[in-house]
C-alpha cells in the first residue's frame, strides 16, 4: 500500500513472494501495487493537480505520520477526520497542509474502489507488508475487504508489527485475522500451510491470532532468519505494475536489494537513538558468491541500473570478496550503500571501482563529542576525512545532522558552525533534525541515559481512535 516509493519495489513483496511459491505448495501468489494505483487515483480524482511530486513529497514525511492521516477517513468510514487540528500541527512545523488535507477527501472512495475490485474476484488471503506510514492505508482496505467479502483472510506483517506494536495492532482492529511479528521468510508460509490444512496456529512464531475473541501471541522465534533461507528478490509484479501504470513514462525506476540484516556495529555499541533494527539487531549477511549474480540478473531482467542495497551496513568483508566481482560486471551500474564513516581512501576506492558511487555513511555530526554520546565509535576527524575523500573519489556522500541529545552542549554547535565555514569545498549536509525517540532504539529501552518520561508523538493521537495505553504499544516514536 502507500506510502512505498513509486520509483522503488517492496523488498517485502520481492522475497515474500518466492518464499511462499518454494515452501507452501499449492498456494499462488499475486502482487498488488496499491501505491501506483493511488497516484494514479489522485491524479485523475484532482484533474492533474496531484501528481507523482505530490506523491512523492507526502511519501517522506514520516515524523508527521502524514501519510497515515491521509487515509484516516477511509479507516473510520468518515468524510473527513481532523483536519483543522492536523493542519494546525503541521504548520507548527512548517510543513504545508494544504496537499494532504485535499488528499484525505480522496482515500475513502479510492479504498472502496479497491477493496470492490480485489473482492470481484475473491482470494483467500490477503497480506499486507508495513512500513513507514503503510499502517492505516493497510487498515483501511483490510477493513473495507471484510465488508464486502467476509471470507476473505487478511494478514499484516513488517517493520509496523515488531515487538508489541503487532499484538496491538491484533487487539484493536478487528479487520486483522493474523499479525506476523518478526520476520516473514518462514512464518507466512507456515500460515498459508496451516490454513490450507485447517490446522492449528499456535506454533507459529510471532503470530498473533483469535481464540474465543481474544488475541493470543504466539512467542518470538527463537533465532533469526538465516540468509541462505531468504531467496533472491522477484520483481517481476513492480515492473509490469509499472508498464501498465499511466505514471510509468514519468518514473525512473531502481533496483532494491537487501544482502545483509542487522549491524554489526550496533551489537556491540548500538548508536543511541537508532532503533531501525527493530527487536532484531542480530548481523546477519548474503553470501558473497550470489551478490554479483544476483544484481547482474536484476539490471538484465529489468533494464536497471541504479541498484540501492537497502541494509543498515556494508558487510566489511565484502570489501574483498564482493567489490571484485561487480567491478567485473560488464554494465554502467549506479550503486547505493550505506556504510561506517571511518573507511579508508583505499577502502572507498574500491567501492567506487565497484561502481558503488553513492553511499551513505551516517556522518550525523562533526563534533567529536557529540559522536560519543551517540555511541558512533568515530570523531569529527573521521568524519570529515570521509567528506574529503568522497570528494576526491568522485563518490555522492549523503549525510546530515542530528541534534537534541542528552548531555550536549551550545559549544559543541558553535564549534560545528566554525568547521562548517572551512569545509565549503565538500558535499553539504542534507539538513539537520531533531533525533526523534524511536522505538528499540537505548535511548527509548534505557529511560536513565536521558529520557525519563514518554508518551506517544502528538500526530499519532490526531490519526488512531484507540485507547492511550494501546497507542503506546502501537507505535514507533514517542515524545
């Protein structure tokens, strides 16, 4: 569903897919791009006003939750839901309300149209994957679906289910049947096979399910997901989503890959305020032999060659066993990859002879001191060593600034605004942001190193009609 980039495919879609057709047999598996259907609907619903920019800028606004109120109508059946109270704390914050607000008078009869078509041809399942602002659109149509197909199974997965964010969702929408909390490799194929079977769920790992009405919570699994387990992406539904969609002339699209979960610097010293990981932070990663073959089938299958290796880290032993070999690719590939700030110039070099030319190294600061609160294991020195070799290596360095961390101070920015004007020369930051207190992150899990008291982010009470309580275990930042 929304809010998925339209330049992008779902990760979650690419390697669920294959692993329900490898291990439920029986099942057949169809693809919905909800994404490209709502642009699709708003720009024809606004005669042309709303269009893939619009999309897009809504799409990155997620420490507003904008996307999720957008389709809050269609969630509670309403023709409207808050709207001078969301526009109010949007221009507090200097976003402009004024495309969301007219966006919201569309979802109610997009989700309608939807679910009636998905429920033309009934299947037995639907699962929806979320991330991001993914929640209440998924909501919406899980609920639309049970209204005019009731037979019809619905299931939700994905980042949005972690921990007890899944069991609350469970509990208090009753349009969900099951939530998979963890990852979905093994779990929702082990759904499909009970299902088909009418057999107990109760050893499904992470699943929440109903017994006389109540929600029951299977317990965690017991290890991660092993990388031989998780299959290479099929993207096959993206792109022919893409070729039938009106907006396809006007969007590059991208390869996404996902060669290593977790970080392994995290495991050791998880920087402060990152809770990306989830309740997983386990390091896990591909093995070296299938990465080049499987990017290489990509850019031919596809006609792509913009490649975003969508993991918290590089594997740093991947300089050595992987760089070779995709520098050997006979194809102008543009890589992303997100690294550690204190690689080497030999390091990055071997990056770039790789064609990886954009990385991101979560730079986050030049103050040395500020870098130790986050537990970043780096200085200002490495920092800007990293800005200047990207710079001579002809790498596009993405990074910004963070700011509003326990124990700093007004010399630690005045002394960052001083190196700022002697580092002119290099990429500039994309901007600076106020850390937000995520979910799984130290800095949410350990109340004593600097936030003692919290409570839901002020948007998520303006878009979920839920309990207080239950909005604490449902969502990811608080304040």
């Amino acid at each position: 569903m929304p809010w998925q980039g339209l330049d992008t495919p779902s990760s979650a879609l690419g390697v669920l897919g294959p692993s329900v057709r490898e291990q439920a047999p029986g099942w057949s598996v169809d693809e919905l791009y909800g994404n490209f259907r709502w642009a699709e609907h708003l720009m024809c619903a606004s005669g042309g006003a709303i269009g893939v920019a619009d999309y897009g800028k809504v799409a990155v606004q997620v420490f507003q939750g904008v996307g999720d109120w957008v389709f809050a109508p269609a969630l509670y059946d309403v023709a409207s839901y808050r709207v001078d109270e969301y526009a109010q704390l949007l221009d507090a914050q200097g976003v402009d309300a004024e495309v969301p607000v007219e966006m919201q008078r569309h979802s109610r009869t997009f989700i309608r149209q939807l679910a009636a078509e998905i429920a033309a041809d009934p299947p037995d399942i639907v699962g929806f994957t979320s991330t991001f602002m993914q929640n209440v659109p998924s909501l919406a149509l899980a609920r639309e679906i049970k209204r005019v197909a009731p037979g019809v199974l619905t299931v939700i997965g994905g980042s949005n289910c972690d921990g007890p964010q899944g069991p609350a969702l469970h509990r208090n929408f009753d349009q969900l049947d099951f939530v998979i909390s963890g990852e979905g490799e093994r779990s929702l194929p082990a759904l499909l096979r009970c299902v088909a079977a009418g057999a107990s769920v109760a050893d499904i790992p992470g699943l929440s399910w109903r017994s006389d009405g109540m929600t029951v919570t299977n317990p965690p699994a017991e290890s991660s997901v092993p990388f031989g387990v998780v299959p290479a992406p099929d993207y096959d539904g993206y792109f022919q989503a893409l070729e039938n969609s009106s907006l396809g002339p006007g969007i590059r699209p991208m390869a996404v890959l996902e060669t290593s979960r977790g970080c392994w610097w995290g495991e050791v010293h998880q920087c402060t305020f990152c809770g990306l990981n989830g309740s997983n932070i386990n390091f896990r990663s591909k093995a070296p032999e299938r990465i080049a073959h499987e990017v290489r089938d990509l850019a031919s299958r596809h006609r792509v060659l913009d490649v975003v290796m969508v993991d918290n880290i590089l594997d740093m032993g991947y300089i050595d066993k992987v760089m070779p070999e995709l520098a050997a690719l006979d194809c102008d590939l543009r890589i992303h990859y997100e690294i550690k700030s204190n690689m080497t110039r030999e390091q990055l070099g071997r990056l770039r002879d790789a064609n990886v030319l954009f990385v991101q190294p979560g730079i986050e600061s030049l103050s040395s001191h500020v870098l130790r609160l986050m537990e970043k294991g780096v200085s200002s020195a490495h920092n800007v060593r990293m800005l200047r070799d990207g710079m001579d290596l002809g790498l596009s360095v993405t990074w910004n600034i963070l700011y509003g961390f326990p124990g700093e101070t007004d010399e630690d920015y005045q002394s960052l605004l001083r190196k700022m004007a002697s580092l002119e020369h290099l990429q500039p930051p994309t901007g600076a942001w106020r850390i937000a207190l995520e979910r799984f992150s130290p800095y949410f899990d350990d109340p004593s190193i600097g936030f003692m008291f919290r409570t839901p982010a002020r948007f998520y009470e303006l878009i979920y009609n839920v309990p207080k309580g239950e909005l604490y275990d449902l969502v990811v930042r608080v304040r």
